[in-house]
C-alpha cells in the first residue's frame, strides 16, 4: 500500500474487525509492505486467530474497494503468511511498545530500520546481565 487514502483504509478495517471480534487496538501503524499493531486481544482468543481474522478480513475488504489491488498484487495474497508477536512484560513496556509504533511512522522508517530498543536501552539491559560460573 503506497497511497495515503490506501493506509487509512486499511487501518479502519483493521479497526472495526478488532472490535467487531472482542480485541482492542492502542496503537496501529500501516505501511507500504507491513503493519505494526499494538493490541489487546482476550484470553480465549489465540494470537494466531487474531492474526487470521485481521489479516482475512482486511485482505478481502482492500481488494473489494481497490480492484486495481488484483493487477498490482499478482500473487493475489495481499498479506504474507509470516507474522511478529512481542508481548508486554518481562523487559518491554506499554510505552515502549507505542513509542516504537509512532517513531516508525514519523520518520517514515524502512522495515529494517525500526528499533524496538533504543541503544542506550539495550546497552543497559546487557550490564544488568550476570553470569554464575
């Protein structure tokens, strides 16, 4: 998705499928070739469930309003079979996790260029590490 008007589509959709199916999304960032979402999703929902509907419902939609999706995604699978999941706790923090979500945005970062941890971050995460022999 390259045009702004395709990204705030998606994102809508992305929305209303989360609470039509119980999840709460805080956070969400759509860019060209992923999405970044930071979400609640209940206890008796999998993550991998929750993966497939937002995936499978956004995916459907997108193609219904941009029939040129068919042409320019010629594998006619808008998303990818992979995803990342990262919960909260043990080390990362709620605010960790919205500040990684709007910095990427902002800055308009390629894939590889978002850091979940600033350096300074991970530096002192590593000293805090000791070893017994």
């Amino acid at each position: 998705m390259t045009l702004a008007h395709e990204k705030e589509y998606c994102e809508q959709l992305l929305r209303r499928a989360a609470v039509e199916y119980g999840m709460n999304i805080l956070s969400v960032e759509v860019d060209e070739d992923h999405v970044h979402i930071y979400i609640e999703i209940p206890p008796q929902r999998s993550v991998g469930d929750a993966v497939r509907i937002l995936k499978s419902v956004s995916a459907r939609m997108m193609f219904k309003r941009f029939d040129y999706f068919k042409r320019k995604i010629w594998s006619g699978k808008l998303w990818g079979a992979s995803y990342f999941v990262r919960t909260v706790g043990d080390g990362v923090t709620a605010a960790m996790i919205r500040r990684y979500i709007e910095e990427h945005a902002d800055k308009g970062l390629e894939p590889a260029q978002g850091d979940l941890f600033l350096e300074s971050e991970f530096k002192s995460k590593q000293r805090k590490i000791t070893r017994s022999p």
